[in-house]
C-alpha cells in the first residue's frame, strides 16, 4: 500500500517503517528547510520517491477544499500531497487537519502521526550490500568492500493498517 507523507510526518520519519513511502518536491524542500539530520534525510533519500503530482489532481484537491473551507489554510505543498495521494491511490500521512478534512471529502484515506501503529520504534541503521556487513553510522561506501551502504531497519515490524484513524 502506498503511503504520502507531509513535511512533519518526514520530519518524524526515522520512527517511521512503511512500505512505498512517497513525497512530492515541495515537500521535500520544505523538510530540507528544516534543518534535518544527516540519518534521517539518508533514510528519505533511500526509502522514499519524490514525485509531482497531477494537475489533474490538483485542480480536484482545490475544488474539494473550496468545498470545505479549507482553501485558505492548505499551502501549495499541503495541495500537492493530496493531490498525489489521489494519482497513487494511497493513504496521506500527517497531523494537519486542514488535510485530512479535504482528504476525507475526496475519500482517501489518512492517518495521523499519532496513531499508535504508525507511530514506530524503528532503530535504523546501515548494511553494506556487498558484503551485509552492518554499521551504526551512514557513509557512502563500505570501508572493506567499498559497496553501497543502504538504511535498514535494525528491528522490523510491519504496520498492518494505517488507513483507522479516521474517528478524531
Ligand atoms: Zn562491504
């Protein structure tokens, strides 16, 4: 299942452990002006594709918050991130309830950071893929076979369903 997230749910994002996670440019350049981590923009870099959603879909995701009075209080990257949860039919991840409102008149799903399944105690650290040696520290090339190094989980656990906090 593919998951959109917003700029504070990449800025919590080395708790978090999805499948498919997706951004688009604006938001990716919001969470750059955020000062991140060195950990947690290679855990964005390996583990999430930045994609530009439709105009299709953003002149919907306009449409629908003229409906509910959210026009005002969506930025342009907020719009974006529905609008690609609409291109890749996938669940928004993010506490701003300006986008969950539009997102629940579109019929998409979403979930807040909050909510305890996806709020996850992931510990991450590095794996050369040559030789699986693993390491605690990001570097670009393993220092005895000089493969690439990717972010992985230390522990792993799977989130069964994002898609149940629709109740607040
Ligand atoms: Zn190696």
């Amino acid at each position: 299942m593919p998951f959109v997230l917003d700029a504070s749910a990449l800025l919590a994002g080395k708790d978090l452990l999805l499948e498919e996670m997706f951004c688009t440019p604006h938001v990716l350049e919001e969470v750059k002006g955020k000062d991140p981590t060195i950990q947690l923009m290679s855990m964005i870099e390996t583990r999430v594709e930045v994609r530009d959603p439709s105009d299709e879909s953003v002149t919907k995701v306009n449409e629908a918050a003229g409906r509910t009075g959210d026009a005002k209080r969506l930025s342009p990257a907020d719009v974006g991130v529905i609008a690609l949860a609409i291109d890749l039919d996938a669940t928004i991840i993010t506490d701003d309830y300006s986008i969950q409102n539009v997102a629940n008149e579109l019929g998409l799903d979403y979930s807040g950071l909050s909510f305890p399944d996806i709020k996850r105690k992931v510990e991450w650290g590095y794996r050369c893929v040559g030789c699986g040696k693993r390491f605690e520290e990001p570097m670009d090339e393993c220092p005895i076979c000089g493969s690439r190094i990717k972010t992985t989980p230390k522990s792993t656990s799977r989130i069964s369903s994002a898609s149940a906090d629709r109740s607040e």
